[in-house]
C-alpha cells in the first residue's frame, strides 16, 4: 500500500512511502479489510509525523498500469458443478452484505455466507 503525493492521472503522484500488506491465504473478507485499514492508518500516522520532512520518491515510469473493474454481483458467483476447494479464494473475499458469494441451483438462488469456527 503507497502514501501517494495526489496527482491528476489516477495513482499516478510521488511516493513518500509504501508497507507491505501480507494477507494469509486463509484470511476473510472482513480479515483482510482491518489488515488494510490498519496500514492506512499506519500511512496516516507516518504522514503526520513526518509532515515537515516527508520526502518524495517518483514512480517508476515503466511499471505497467493496471485497472480493475468494479465489482458487480456476477463477480461474486459460484459454480454449484465446481468443488469449493476450487472457489474456497472467491468465496472467502465475498463481503456477504454488499456482494456476497451466490450461486442459482434448481431454479433458486442461493446466497453463501463463510464464517470461521
């Protein structure tokens, strides 16, 4: 995650710092999120802190750019013919209130929640 210096092209300003997230594979949505939040706030801090000396660092020109779409409902569909093992990363990344892991069986659809035991 970068504290970035803002800019007119999306993600495109000066860096003043980068930590690295690490997400363990078996980590839920809700998981991973307060792992982000809490390098946000850690960024945060940093800029606060540092705010009289923060130095800047350009982006490397010839890194590639990627965008990703939005998230949609069918981004969030399961395969009732796959085993869960195959989907287990799809379905643990669903948040369940705003686009929750489904999948239509039988001419109903079904709505999976993944809680840890």
């Amino acid at each position: 995650m970068s504290l970035l210096d803002a800019a007119a092209a999306i993600d495109s300003g000066d860096i003043y710092k980068k930590v690295k997230v690490d997400i363990p594979r078996s980590a839920l949505w809700d998981e991973i999120n307060a792992l982000l939040f809490a390098a946000e706030i850690q960024l945060i801090e940093f800029a606060i802190q540092n705010f009289e000396n923060l130095k800047r660092y350009p982006q490397n020109s010839s890194d590639e750019v990627t965008y990703y779409p939005k998230r949609n409902p069918r981004d969030s569909e399961i395969d009732p013919n796959k085993p869960i093992s195959e989907q287990f990363d799809l379905i643990r990344v669903c948040d369940p209130n705003r686009f929750p892991a489904h999948f239509h069986y039988r001419g109903e659809d079904y709505k999976i929640i993944l809680e840890k035991l």
